[in-house]
C-alpha cells in the first residue's frame, strides 16, 4: 500500500530527503517521473499506460496546501528500507498508509525495479 500526507502536515520537509524514489513535493510543486529515478523519455508504465517521463505532472496526488507523495513512485521503501521513511521521520505522524492504493509486496517491489532498473 502506498503513503499518502495527511492535511495534518506542518510542511516541515523532513520527509522529502528521505524517500528514495523522490516520491514525496512540496506543495505546489509538479513531479516527474523522472525525478530521482531512472526513468527518462517515453516510458511504459506499471499499469500497461504510457508516459513521457520527462514532463511536468499536476496530476494524481497534487496538493496546493502541504507536501504530497506520488502514489506511481511510492514504494513505501520496499527494497531500500524496512520501513516507510517518511513516517519514520515526520514530526507530526501525517505520513500514513494509503488506503485507496493497495499493493502488495511483490508489486512495490515491482515498482522499484521498473523506476531503478
């Protein structure tokens, strides 16, 4: 299951430095595919879809108030970590399991192969 930030966030950015997928912007901010992975030009997503990996998105998780994770690069540090770093780090406890956007595993790990292969 992915993280999502509540709108409990205080905009600390603890928890931007630590993901390793550069899944986690601050508010306002646009995401990439790209961002933090190895990701670049047209792509074929996960879901079968395809994308430019390169370009600018609003789409998905976008916050204009506080920090937001992209749900298509969380991989809640499967293959990085043993737990989710941002909840590790965040002062507040907004970092929280995401129920709409279950995934096991094997998917997350899935994920991280396809961003960091």
């Amino acid at each position: 299951m992915a993280i999502k930030i509540t709108d409990d966030c205080i905009n600390c950015g603890a928890c931007e430095p630590e993901c390793p997928n550069n899944a986690i912007y601050e508010e306002d901010a646009p995401w990439r595919y790209a961002d933090g992975t190895n990701l670049s030009g047209d792509v074929s997503l996960i879901d079968g879809g395809s994308a430019d990996a390169d370009k600018e998105r609003t789409a998905g998780a976008f916050s204009e108030d506080f920090y937001y994770i992209v749900t298509d690069k969380c991989t809640e540090c499967k293959g990085f970590h043993d737990e989710p770093q941002c909840a590790a780090v965040c002062p507040v406890d907004c970092c929280v399991s995401d129920e709409d956007h279950v995934e096991s595993e094997e998917e997350l790990l899935a994920k991280k192969d396809w961003m960091h292969a």
